[in-house]
C-alpha cells in the first residue's frame, strides 16, 4: 500500500523544518530587517505551498498535521517580517524626524521681526536659510536612500513633511527676493537722491566761486583805473606846484607871496595824500592779484 504513495512528502517535511528553522533565526537576529533572508523565506513557502498541490501524504490526518504546521509558520513569518518591516520603518522615520525637526521654518516671524529690525538681520537669517537648504538637500537624498525600508504611511508622513518644509523654504526667499528689491530700490533712490544733494552742492560752489572771482577781477580793474587816475592826479598837483614855485621866485609882492607859500604847504599835502592813496590802492591790486593767481 505505502509504495502507492509518493515518498516526496518526506521532503516536503524537510523543508517545512527548514521554513521553521530559517523563521526562527530570522526572528532572532535582534528583530532587524534582512531583506534577502525574508525573501529567501518567503519563496521556500511559495515553493512548499505549490509542493502541497501536488504531494500526497500516506494518511490525511498527516497532511492535515503538516499543512497546519506551515500554515502557522507562514503567518508567522508575515507577521514577524511585517513587524520588523515596521521597527525599521519607525527607526528610519525617526531619523529623518530628527534631521528636519531643526530644518523648520517660521519664515513669517522672521520678516515681523526683520521689518522691525533691519534688512541685516534678513541677510544673516539668508546665510542660516542656506545652510538649512543644504542640510534639507542632504536629508531628502538619505530618505530616497531609505525608503523602500519604510511603510507607506510612514513614507507617505515624512514626505508630506518635506513638502511643508520646502514650501516654508520657498516662502522665505519669496518674501526675501521682495525685499532685497525694495532695500535696493530705496538704495538707488537713496544714492541718486545723494548724488543730486552733492551736484547741486558742487554746482553751487562752482558758482560762487566764480561770481567771487568775477568781483575780483572787477575790483582788479577798478583800482587800476583808480590807480591810473590817482597818478595823473599826483602829476597835475605836482605840475601846479612848480609853476607856483617859480610864480613865488618871480614875484616882487611879499602879501602875495606870503599867500603863496601858503598854497604850497596846502599842496605839499594834498601830494602827500595822494601818494598814500596810491600806495593803498598799489597794495589792494597786489591783493587782488595774488588772489586770482591762486586760483583753482
């Protein structure tokens, strides 16, 4: 009777010893996650559960022993691969928690308190932003790195995170572009505005220099002609004074002659008069000169 049947049960019960032991080690590798052992499990239940298609068992009740013995260890190993699927999982989302959690950004307080501030503080904050874009860049490459070691909720929660980081992120240099533009707009005026001031300054010191040297110049031009006339005047006083010298030489009149010396101290000091004015108006030229040679 037992030669009617085939004797590759036995081998079916070999490899549901192995299906339990490799379950068992797995399951005791201090719970972490080994993609390849878990794989290498779960094609050898395939393999067994195709094998039950087509193996008969000597009695019933002993393949209904050995079916329920795999049954059980299949569940177990789904069970057991889905746990440690999801201890990975978790740690990897904690790790990730851990590498944005200090990447957040409240880019509104930011600009209230820029506002308040100064746009110096909002460029510093830009230096912080990004050192904060370089560590997000390297915290999404460790996350597409390790995903396919994650739940999809999981996956599903840091994504999501990183979406609200980046749109945080992006908000900021929105609001910072706009900024920088007005402080550079209110820069040119602020510079334009200063050069004008300092234009108009130079313009209006241009000009009155030159109205100054424009006096001088007239002031030059008046003295010599003050000059030119106080000279000739020397020259007619001093003429008149000899012709009444030699009037008082030819004169026989002692009351006229009396009177004409007179005259002559009279002269002697309106010469003397002129002369100082012409030494006065001498020295003014030479002021007026010196001035103008000066000039820059």
């Amino acid at each position: 009777m037992s030669s009617f049947f085939s004797p590759d049960w036995e081998k079916l019960d070999k490899k549901i010893a192995e299906l339990e032991s490799k379950i068992g080690f797995a399951c005791n590798i201090f719970g972490s996650y080994n993609k390849s052992k878990w794989s290498s499990i779960l094609d050898l239940c395939k393999e067994i559960n195709d094998d039950f298609k087509n193996i008969r068992y000597p009695k019933k009740e002993e393949r209904s022993i050995a079916w329920q013995k795999f049954f059980d260890l299949r569940h177990k190993a789904y069970q057991e691969k889905n746990n440690q699927i999801a201890n990975l999982s978790k740690s990897r989302k904690r790790e990730l928690y851990i590498m944005l959690n200090h990447l957040k950004h409240d880019w509104l307080a930011d600009f209230l308190i820029g506002e308040i501030l100064s746009f110096g503080f909002l460029k510093t904050k830009a230096e912080d932003m990004k050192w904060s874009g370089k560590k997000l860049n390297e915290a999404g490459a460790y996350f597409k790195s390790v995903k396919h070691e994650m739940t999809r909720e999981d996956k599903a929660e840091i994504h999501q995170l990183f979406v609200d980081i980046r749109s945080n992120h992006d908000l900021f240099w929105l609001k910072y572009k706009k900024t920088s533009q007005v402080n550079y707009e209110s820069r040119k005026k602020e510079n334009q505005k200063a050069w004008e001031e300092k234009q108009r300054a130079w313009e209006e010191k241009k000009e009155k220099g030159r109205r100054i040297k424009n006096s001088i110049e007239n002031n030059l031009s008046k003295n010599k002609d003050k000059l030119n006339k106080a000279i000739d005047a020397l020259d007619r006083v001093k003429d008149s004074r000899r012709n009444l010298r030699d009037k008082i030489s030819e004169s026989y009149s002692d009351n006229w002659k009396s009177k004409a010396e007179n005259w002559l101290d009279e002269m002697d000091n309106k010469i003397s008069d002129i002369e100082s004015s012409i030494d006065r108006i001498k020295d003014w030229i030479s002021e007026d000169k010196n001035k103008l040679d000066n000039w820059s």
